[in-house]
C-alpha cells in the first residue's frame, strides 16, 4: 500500500496546507522511502529553501533528519518531536494502514523557543557566511514544547480518521 492508496494526493496537499496555516511550518507528506511526494513546498522562513536548495545539503541535514525520526516514528507508531541538525524543530507523524508504515506527515523550520540555530553547522555544512545566516535566521519564528505536541495530536488524529 502506498500513500496515494489510503488517500488522494489533493488529501496530502491538504495536510501540507495544514501544517503551514495553522502551525507555521514547511508542511510535508513523506512516501515509505522518506521523499516528499506532492510536488509543493511550503515555506515558514527564509533559512530552510536557502538550506535545501543545495543537494548536498538537503542529503546532510533535512533528508537525515527525516529518516532517523521516521524510523523512530515507524518503531514506535507514534509521533516524535524532535530537531534537525540546525536546531529546527521537526514533527513526524507516522502513516500507518494495515499495520504497515507507509509514509509520513510533518513539519519543519521553527526554533524551539529555548533554542538556536547551530551556527557551525549551517556556516560550515550549508556553506552559510555569518552575515547571510543571520539575515535568513531573522525569519526564523519560535514554536514551544505545546505547541509542538498540539500539531502532532492534531496532525496524528486526521491520520488517523483516514484510516476509518
């Protein structure tokens, strides 16, 4: 079973649009392999497409992020809350139809509201200069711990009327 078969693509594009509405994050729908699937983007800041505009980088952080918090997701079945190697936060949902993990749904790009970015990590990984990261950081909006866990509730909760 795949993603397109529990629901439409136009359903995933919706919880994309969710995500970034009320939440404020880059939205994504993710297939079993961890690629997004919808062919839109969702931006919540100016760091993020900057970052992932480079496939060496996208690969380094965005793309290892999402596959160590999908296996995490997929093992537990729930949904984990955790951060990228910028120090953003990211929300995976697992997918789950008939017992098994086909994809994922989630969102990026906000700090954690106790946290920053890992400015190593963007100048040396993302070939960021100190000027241009603080430049894309000041988009960067705050998320807190509830808030978090409100989306993930949310999010796991309409994942789970799919499978009704």
């Amino acid at each position: 079973m795949t993603m397109t078969d529990l629901a439409s693509m136009e359903t995933w594009k919706e919880l994309e649009r969710f995500v970034s509405e009320n939440y404020d994050m880059n939205g994504r729908a993710y297939d079993r392999e961890g690629k997004p699937f919808t062919g839109q983007a969702y931006w919540c800041n100016r760091l993020c497409p900057a970052v992932r505009q480079n496939p060496a980088v996208l690969s380094a952080i965005c793309s290892a992020a999402h596959q160590n918090m999908a296996v995490e997701a997929k093992n537990s079945g729930k949904p984990v809350i955790g951060e990228c190697d910028l120090g953003l936060c990211k929300i995976v949902i697992p997918v789950i139809a008939s017992g098994e993990f086909i994809g994922a749904v989630g969102g990026c790009g906000r700090l954690p509201e106790d946290g920053a970015v890992e400015q190593f990590v963007a100048e040396k990984t993302a070939g960021l200069s100190p000027k241009d990261l603080a430049e894309l950081s000041a988009s960067l909006k705050k998320i807190s711990q509830v808030e978090a866990e409100d989306m993930a509730a949310a999010l796991a909760t309409k994942i789970a009327d799919l499978n009704r």
